[in-house]
C-alpha cells in the first residue's frame, strides 16, 4: 500500500473521525493478542492506567507516605504499585485471548495493524510536522522498548518512582492557574503559567494514548506528552523551530523514543541560512550535552516543585544555562 492510501485510509481525517476509522479497520482484521490487566472506567477526563502488578516500596526522604498506596482509594482510583524493573507483562496460560481494552483509551493493535498505522503516521508528518496526532500515533507504535526502559530507570529513583505510583496529571482540571499565577517570578510555577500564556498553548491540547500495549508504559508515555511543555520551560526553549528541535535532542536522548529522534533529525531541514547556523554552532552542542549530562527530565514530580526556582532546579538536575534562541 501507498502511503498516500494508508494516510487516507486511517490518518487523514479529524482526530475523532481517525479513532472511528481505526476501530473499524481493527473489527475486520481478526482477533488481537492482549493481555488481561485490571482497569477501571474513566474518571472525569482523566483515563486510569491500571494493573495487577505489586513490588515493595522505597522510602525517600523527599516524598513522605502519606497512606498505604494499595488500600488508597479515596480518589476512586486503585493505587495499584508498579512492576520491578524488567519483569514481563506475562498473562496466565489459562486466559483467553480479548479484545478488551487494557485502559480506558487503550484501541489493541496487532503487530500488522501497528505497522499499517506507523507508516501512515510517519508518511503523514513528514508531509505535514503540523500533524501533532499523527506524530503522537508514530511516537505510540515505535515507542514500546524506549517506554520500557525509561519506566526502569523512574522506578529506580526515588521522585520517578512516586511518580509512577501516584500518576499525577497535567491538565486544566488537575492544575491551579490562580496559584501559579501567583507564586514569585523565577519560581517553575510562575515560569510554567508564563510560558503557556506566552505562547498561547494549553495544557489541555496533549492527546490521550491509545496504541501503547501496557497500561503502565501508556502512563509513561502520557506523562512525557504532558510534560513537553515544562521540558520547554526548564530548558528556557521557545516554541520556535530552533527551541522545539532543541528540546526535541534532549528528549531523544534521554528517553530514546524514536519519534523524538525524527523529529531532531529532519526538523532542521526546514531551518533557514542563519537558523542554521546558530543551531550548529550553539543549539546543537548544548542540547546533545544536556541531554546526555543532566538527570533524566522523566523523573520530575513537577507538581512538587512548584515553588522551587528553576536555577536550584537547573543545577540539582545538571542543567547548564540553556542560550540564547
């Protein structure tokens, strides 16, 4: 098939009308190999990526228990504790195979139909980087190996490891606009609030995951979409081309998702004579070097830190003074 038709068949169309579409496809394929997690229904805007996995807790200094995560369910969620580092989502020998969705957005894949939607997901943002659903239908379908291992090394830290228990949200439900507003300039809450007035964008435009196979992974992969915008503000990166391909390297480096990859190397492309140039001699090195020399950007509890200067937030991370773009 062409890319053209793949793009048509699946990816052309609205987001809404591009789930419909999937669905449909997806009935008329045949039955689909999935794994039997527990899940619960949506609460609010807020998909549950849930599973039946237990491993012990680390104390940290940083973050104290405020309950038992297994028995916390005062939120309606399950508090249900993440798996350890490398251990298989190995269904029992008994369970039949489903098509049941493993979390609220979760639309199960086979590995033909993950490769039909990647190369029209790939074909279409190449032609169109304004095509923000389709780069987050080829970050899901290439992503499951780069998920697994930043998910080992959250689950190592101490702060990561909260993160991925509590799987806090960034949204317009979750975050308190009036109090970030307020809190001193230079702090990560007034920088964030800052940003996203400066540059018109919301919270509220980052897309649910619908294609990655794991329901803990489908978190890792949620949180990095929404926290794309506060890597920005860290890093001091505008939204301009030059501020997104920099981001783009260190979030290449540091998770190793091939869509970031693509995206590093093609942006580019579209550079200008002087844009070039400066992305050659100055953003470049400084995005490879902080994305290789800082701690991984991943393992932030950002709603933790709110109050905290970015500079105290630059240096605990490794962060050198992001240039001038």
């Amino acid at each position: 098939m062409g890319v053209r038709f793949i793009t048509k068949r699946f990816l052309y169309h609205h987001r809404t009308t591009h789930i419909h579409i999937a669905q449909g496809y997806l009935a008329s394929v045949g039955p689909i190999r999935t794994q039997n997690f527990t899940y619960v229904t949506n609460n609010g805007n807020n998909p549950q990526y849930i599973s039946a996995r237990k491993i012990p807790i680390k104390t940290s200094s940083n973050f104290k228990q405020q309950s038992d995560p297994e028995l916390d369910n005062s939120d309606g969620r399950y508090r249900d504790q993440p798996k350890a580092p490398n251990e298989k989502n190995t269904p029992p020998e008994d369970e039949a195979e489903t098509n049941e969705p493993m979390y609220t957005t979760h639309l199960p894949t086979n590995f033909i139909q993950k490769a039909i939607l990647t190369v029209g997901a790939a074909g279409s943002a190449l032609l169109d980087p304004r095509r923000h659903d389709m780069v987050a239908v080829l970050g899901e379908t290439t992503g499951y190996s780069a998920l697994s291992h930043v998910y080992n090394q959250m689950i190592q830290d101490d702060e990561g490891q909260r993160v991925l228990m509590e799987r806090p949200r960034i949204n317009g439900s979750t975050l308190d606009f009036p109090y970030l507003s307020t809190l001193p300039e230079g702090t990560l809450g007034h920088a964030y609030i800052k940003f996203l007035e400066d540059n018109k964008v919301t919270p509220d435009s980052r897309l649910p995951v619908q294609f990655v196979d794991d329901p803990e992974l489908a978190y890792v992969m949620q949180r990095y979409r929404e926290g794309h915008d506060l890597y920005h503000t860290i890093l001091g990166m505008p939204t301009n081309m030059l501020g997104e391909v920099a981001v783009k390297w260190v979030e290449a480096i540091q998770t190793g998702l091939p869509m970031c990859f693509g995206a590093a190397v093609f942006g580019p492309l579209r550079f200008k004579t002087k844009q070039r140039q400066k992305y050659i001699s100055t953003i470049l090195p400084w995005a490879i070097h902080t994305g290789r020399s800082a701690k991984l950007l991943m393992n932030m509890y950002f709603e933790k830190r709110w109050e905290q200067s970015i500079n105290e937030i630059r240096k605990e991370f490794g962060i050198e003074p992001p240039p001038k773009v």
